[in-house]
C-alpha cells in the first residue's frame, strides 16, 4: 500500500468530486467542516501521535483554519480523528497544498496502516 500526500489529496478529492466540498459541506457563511480518520501501525503510534500534535499546531496557524481538533480513540491507541472548520474552499486547498502538508505525505507510507479517510460534512445546527 502506498500512503503519501497525493493519496490524501485523492481521498479528498474523490469528497468534493461527489458534491461535498463545492457546495453541500459549505455552511451559508462558507465554513467547511471536515472529519479524517487516520489509522497509524502498532508500532508506529507514539511516533505518529506526536507527529500529529505537531501538525495541528502549524495548522491552526493556517488563514482561514477557524477549528482544528485532534483526537485519540482510548481504546484503540493510534486510532485518531481530526475535526477542521476551515473558512471556505480556497483555505482547506491552501491547507492540502500547505509546506507542512507536503512535508508529511513522504513520512506517513510508513506510518499508516490504512488509507485516511477524509470526510467533508455540511453544518446543519449548532444550537
């Protein structure tokens, strides 16, 4: 299996291909809420988790990254999900296309034990 940069772009891409990012997982105000699930090997938690830890720092750092939480399943250590709010589309593209994000794609093909799956939401109420 070969995980790298391009093979989070393409996860997603195939997202905003079926409608979600262009326009269903706007809110009117144009956030952008994203959910990826990221699986590291057994061996390869600990390392993975800091490297993340370290990512979501720059990353909340990004123009336009309104939310950017990191999380751990307990249960299921190196199981992690992130939960973004990115202004619009044109931020979570300058994200995807970020240093940081390009510098992370080479690192993670011995890393991850599964393909990430990125998944675009659209905010129905926050009341």
């Amino acid at each position: 299996m070969t995980i790298d940069r391009r093979m989070i772009l393409g996860a997603f891409a195939a997202s905003a291909a079926s409608g979600l990012i262009a326009g269903g997982a706007e809110a009117a105000e144009g956030d952008v809420y994203v959910i990826a699930d990221l699986l590291a090997k057994p061996e390869a938690a600990g390392e993975f988790r800091q490297m993340l830890i370290d990512f979501v720092a720059k990353s909340r750092k990004e123009t336009g990254c309104k939310h950017y939480t990191l999380l751990e399943d307990p249960a299921k250590p190196g199981h992690f999900q992130t939960f973004e709010i990115w202004a619009d589309k044109a931020a979570i593209d300058a994200h995807l296309n970020s240093p940081d994000m390009k510098a992370m794609g080479p690192k993670l093909k011995d890393i991850l034990a599964a393909n990430p799956v990125i998944t675009p939401l659209a905010l129905i109420s926050d009341s």
